[in-house]
C-alpha cells in the first residue's frame, strides 16, 4: 500500500474515552474478555474472579488501551440468552475489572439499550460495541446519544442464530458502504459524535467473502472515522488454514497486519502483546523516509 495514501487515512480520526481524547494515528488495541461459557475460543473465557483479574492486569501490562467485555455469545448459532442473564454475568465481571483496574477503559459488547444504560452509568464505561447496529433493539441509538459515549457500529445482518444463512449480496462492499451510510446519518442527528465502524468480519459473510472483505478494507475510510477489526482466530483462518482457533496465532498476526495496512485503526483481539508489536512493526515501515 502506497505510504502517503496510508498517512492520509489516519488524519483527524479520535476518540473520546472517558474524557479524553484519543489520536488514532497510531492504531490502538482492544483486549477481548469473554465472561460467556461457549465462545469459538476456548482460551478466551474468563468466568471466575480470579481469571477476570490476571486478564484485566495481562491486558493492560501487555499494551492493550481498551478492555472488550462480553457475556453473549455472538459465534455463529450461538445460544440466546436472557437480558438479566447477561447483566448478571456483566455485572460480576465490572465489579471484579473496576477494583483491579479503576481507571481502565471499558467496552461493553452488548446489542441491548437498557444494559449499556446500566453499564455506563453504573460502571462508568466508555464504549459500547454493538453488533448489530442497532438493529437488534430500536432503542439502542437514542440512548447512545443520551448516554455520549464512543459506539461501535458493526454491520451484520440477521442475528448470531441466522447471521451465516444471510451471505448473499449483489455486491457486498457496495451495501456494506450503504449499511454504514444510513447508519451515520441517522446516529449524526442525534448528535452522536464518537462513531467507530466494524465491518463485521465473519458475521453474515463465508470465508471467501471475508477475504474480499479485507481486500477492500481501505475502501471504508471515505467515512474518515475510525475502522475496528475484529478477526483474532476466527473461521476464516482456521478453515483457510485447516487448522484450530488454538494454531490461529500467526494467521491472525499476518491479517492484523494487512488490516492495519488496510485503514485499521483498532484491533480487537485475544492477543495484546503481538498486536501491539505488529502495530509498532507496520507503523515504522510506513513512516516517511
């Protein structure tokens, strides 16, 4: 990718989190906290106060700048779960992050208003991850707007039950670029400011699609805001690869990188410490000579 088309990209793209504002010229790291029994990866569920602890300090000690906490599962045909149940299990796991971490920023990966109502206001957390786009709760923009906090628009469509019988496109980038265009403008006049844009990769989309997905990855910066990817030891490398989520590390490493080559301006992931250093590695080569 061309440098100076690189540069370009990343101008004027912030964050507010909790307060304070975020350059994301310098791609960022998302850690991924999994408080569900049944995620593809089984590394990444952490259900007892001990594990959540160690996760929260492993997280931040090894680079990570926000704290992704989720307690439904989102993989494909993934059991459906009650609204107090994933309050309950959110609940248990911000009291544990907030004492061993008070001053961590924290997303929560939820599609339900009333718990990111709960989560910000009771747990003072900085960012909602949404997967649905809104679509799963009619609710979910108006009260994002109330509560002014950073909203991650994902674009998906169907739910996690009936997500993977929906991949059937004309032209996938174009309704994508369409998806997110409605979306904003209707987050926009409600006075949300702190938009983030998740193509949603293995969500609604094969494997082949996936890698269409990231071959146009740059084509989203139009919207200049800023891209998430979330592809840690997914579906798309481990049938590419025909190995396990478990083998996925450096399958998972090449396309972080290519993301970040792509636009990418966070990562969500289940390992900090080698996203952090494939940031720091393609940064310096597409510094200006």
């Amino acid at each position: 990718m061309d440098r100076c088309y690189y540069n370009m990209q990343k101008i004027s793209k912030l964050i507010n989190l909790k307060g304070k504002l975020h350059e994301l010229s310098i791609p960022i790291v998302m850690g991924i906290v999994n408080v569900t029994p049944d995620s593809f990866f089984e590394d990444s569920r952490f259900v007892s106060e001990k594990k959540i602890a160690e996760r929260t300090e492993q997280i931040l000690m090894e680079g990570g700048s926000v704290i992704d906490l989720g307690a439904y599962s989102s993989r494909p045909d993934a059991e459906h779960i009650s609204e107090e149940e994933e309050w309950n299990r959110l609940e248990f796991a911000l009291h544990i992050i907030r004492k061993t971490a008070p001053e961590a920023a924290i997303s929560v990966d939820t599609f339900r208003s009333e718990i990111a109502k709960r989560a910000v206001g009771e747990f003072d957390v900085a960012m909602i991850n949404d997967i649905s786009g809104g679509e799963m709760d009619d609710k979910m923009f108006e009260t994002i707007s109330k509560l002014g906090v950073p909203y991650v628009l994902m674009h998906m469509k169907g739910t996690p039950q009936t997500m993977q019988h929906n991949c059937n496109y004309d032209n996938m980038i174009q309704e994508i670029v369409l998806y997110f265009s409605r979306k904003v403008e209707a987050l926009r006049k409600l006075g949300v400011c702190d938009i983030i844009l998740d193509p949603g990769f293995g969500f609604s989309k094969t494997v082949d699609q996936n890698y269409e997905l990231l071959h146009y990855l740059s084509d989203l910066c139009i919207f200049n805001l800023p891209i998430l990817v979330g592809l840690s030891r997914k579906s798309m490398i481990y049938k590419t690869l025909h190995n396990t989520p478990e083998q996925c590390l450096n399958g998972t490493t090449v396309l972080n990188t290519l993301s970040v080559m792509g636009g990418a301006n966070i990562l969500r992931v289940h390992d900090v410490k080698e996203a952090v250093e494939t940031i720091k590695l393609v940064t310096k080569t597409l510094e200006p000579c």
